[in-house]
C-alpha cells in the first residue's frame, strides 16, 4: 500500500474563486484551514453514514468478520469501520497557504480506502468530496472574499 496518495479535487468555479482571493491577500491559510475542516466534517459523515463520498454504500462485513464483531467483541455489525472509533478518529486536515491536506497516520487506512483483493477485503472508500460539499466550500470562500473586500 502507498504511504500516501495524493487527490487533486478540480473545480473550475472554486479554483477562480480562490484565484480571486490569492490576487488579495497573500496568504490563503485561512480560508484553507476552512476548507479542511469541511472536508474532515464530511469524511467524518462518510463513516456515520457508512457510505463512499460518491454516495455509494460500503460492502457488508464478511459473514465471518460479522459473527466476529457481533459476538465476540459485542458491536453492532451494521457499524462498519467503526469498532473502535481510531480511523474515524484520526481523520485530520493540515492547511498551506496555498493548499490543504486531509488524511490519516492509521496503518490499516489504505487498505480500507482501496480494499485488499489478497486478503479479501473490499474497497469502502472514505476520503474525498461529496457533491453536497461544493456549496459549502464556495460560501466559505465567498465569506473570506468578502473580508478582503472583493
């Protein structure tokens, strides 16, 4: 598995809206440190919500992993992902000046994110953008351009 993968999400209309803003104010950390943490609110439903950013649902545990979770550790099987919280948890977001990052230092999040055709493991897609995302990301922009007066 990669130790990290990187994803260019490319939005014409956010990239002239941000492209307004960098030719105001030099530093754009603000408004990515924003930006980041709507991306991790909604990775963070993603897992809630057990389902991929493109509104897919993630493959049901193996019958085995089932019996497993339910009766050996008492979880409920239909919580896919979340036996103890640690991936869930570990979503973070780092902001630059000119763009964010959001992962995870979880081992086993590759594994998860792109599924193990060895050991039998289904991709179940967490990290990315929903469609829903898009608004909320423009009105956080919107919010700084006001601010710098554009």
């Amino acid at each position: 598995m990669p130790d990290s993968i990187e994803v260019t999400v490319d939005s014409h209309q956010v990239s002239q809206m941000l492209l307004r803003l960098r030719n105001k104010v030099e530093n754009l950390r603000p408004v990515m440190a924003e930006i980041g943490e709507i991306v991790v609110e909604s990775v963070q439903r993603n897992f809630e919500e057990h389902r991929s950013p493109d509104d897919r649902p993630w493959a049901k545990l193996s019958d085995r992993y089932a019996v497993w979770k339910s009766e050996i550790k008492g979880r409920n099987i239909d919580d896919i992902l979340i036996l103890n919280r640690i991936l869930m948890g570990s979503i973070h977001r780092s902001a630059g000046s000119h763009e964010v990052r959001i992962g995870t230092n979880v081992d086993y999040a590759a594994t998860h994110q792109f599924g193990d055709a060895v050991r039998n493991i289904p991709a179940r897609p967490f990290l990315g953008l929903r469609d829903d995302d898009w608004p909320e990301i423009e009105a956080a922009i919107q919010r700084h351009l006001f601010k710098a007066g554009i």
